[in-house]
C-alpha cells in the first residue's frame, strides 16, 4: 500500500473511532470511551463493534440480575477484564460500586487500573490457584471458559464460585449453537461472520474435528496452532454439557440465554447452592 493510501486509512480510521466513541457515550452514559492502542479487542476498520460489545455485555448482566431478582451489585469483579471493554460499561451503570480488573496480561490490569480507577488484580495460571480477593456480589467472566479443554470447566467454576458472596452473581460465557453453526459454515447466524475471524482462527483440521466432537458429546476443544504448548485454544459447548459442570461446581443456574452476549455466545447466570 502506497504511503498516501495509508494516510487516507488511518484518517478514514481515526474518523470512525471518533463517531464510535461519541455514539457509544450517547447510548451509555457516563461512559469512559478511551481505549489503549495496545487492546486488541478494538478492530480500526470497525471501532464501533467495541463499543457494542461492551455495551451488550452490560446488558447481559442487567438481565441475569432481573431473573436473580438480586439486588444492585457492590463489590464486582471482571475477569478476565482485557483493557475494559466491558468493564467501563459496568462501571457507568452502577458508579457507586467497587469494581476490581484481573486478567493474566499485567499491562490491561495496569491501564484499567490508572485509567478507570478500578482495583488491579493479576491473575495467574491456572486460575483455581489466583486470590480472588472475594467476596464479590457479581461476576463478569466473558469468554473465559470458550478457551479451556473440559478439564479446567469444574475447578475454574468453582473457583470463582467460592469468590461470590451469599446470593452472588457470576455471569459468564460460553460458545454454544451459534458458534456450533458459525464453525460448521452454516449461515443461520450470518451476523457472526462479519465481524469473526475464519474458524475462529483454529486451522480447519481442528476446527473439522472440533465440531465432530461436539456433534458427538456435546463439547469440542481445539489448540490455535500456536498455542500447543499451553492449555489455551477454542471450546465449544452445548446447553446440556454446560450444565452438567454445574452442581459439581457447586453452583445452581439461575439463566441461560443462547446467543445472549450480543448474539454470540452464550450466557450464563449462576449462584452457589
């Protein structure tokens, strides 16, 4: 691309950052609309999406706490919080409550931190072994356990279950029929393929024997095919497996929505039995 091309995309970019954070804070407000070069959560072609995101993830939760009939939360932890996407619209609905970021990447905990005054949590690997610093009335995991193998589900549930106090909310996501349909190549949710990357960046290989395995137990997990070393990749889980985690976790449901984060994955309200 030549240097004059550039210049009319990152103008043409910057535009469409501007005319995202005004709209965003139109819709929410009291909204903080910074966001650190360094999130990657933020797509430049397309800033307006992040602010959907976030602002759809707000609304999860209003809804998880309508059907728990709890009242507003006090004390919330984000986690994993990245460079606030979500947090900031969390903070804008309820400004008078303690909110703490935690999330393995010490640099989103620090600008979350010294940007929206929030408390600074980093979190370690693999998270049954992180202080939480409960108790917490709500919860806000999203796409957390989309990236774990079947075996952290249980421990990771009900770490952060043991971090909520009595009639404590944890919301969280999982990847369920629409991700299912948007890994398969249907087109029943064509939302998702404009805004997602190709298989979830999973090498089709995975992702072929991904959805076979969901097709056939109910969960599919595959490594990014730079991420064989370590325990992070993409899950996808279906309504009833998600729910056999729960009582070994020692949690009750309380909601499930599929779809119910913007559309794309799933939610879920929990509480300890």
């Amino acid at each position: 691309m030549s240097l004059p091309a550039r210049a009319v995309r990152k103008l043409r970019n910057q535009t469409a950052l501007r005319a995202a954070r005004r709209e965003a804070a139109r819709i929410t407000p009291g909204l903080d609309t910074r966001v650190s070069p360094r999130d990657d959560m933020m797509t430049k072609s397309q800033p307006d999406q992040y602010f959907v995101a976030g602002r759809a993830g707000l609304e999860a939760v209003e809804r998880s706490i309508a059907a728990a009939g709890a009242p507003d939360p006090a004390r919330v932890l984000d986690l994993p919080s990245g460079y606030g996407r979500v947090l900031r619209h969390l903070m804008a609905r309820w400004p008078e409550a303690e909110f703490t970021a935690s999330e393995l990447m010490t640099d989103a905990v620090e600008y979350c931190a010294t940007t929206f005054g929030v408390q600074a949590l980093v979190s370690v690997d693999p998270l049954w072994d992180a202080d939480l610093r409960g108790p917490y009335d709500l919860i806000w995991s999203g796409s957390l356990f989309t990236h774990f193998d079947a075996g952290h589900w249980i421990p990771m549930l009900a770490h952060l279950g043991r971090a909520l106090a009595p009639g404590g909310l944890l919301v969280f996501t999982s990847q369920g029929e629409p991700s299912l349909a948007f890994l398969s190549g249907s087109d029943e949710y064509p939302v998702l393929n404009r805004y997602l990357p190709a298989n979830y960046g999973l090498p089709r290989d995975r992702a072929d024997r991904l959805v076979a395995d969901v097709q056939r137990t109910g969960f599919g997990f595959a490594h990014y095919g730079w991420a064989d070393d370590n325990p992070y990749g993409a899950s996808i889980s279906l309504p009833a497996w998600v729910r056999e985690q729960l009582a070994p976790a020692g949690l009750r449901e309380v909601l499930h929505e599929t779809g119910g984060w913007g559309g794309h994955q799933d939610t879920w309200t929990v509480t300890p039995t």
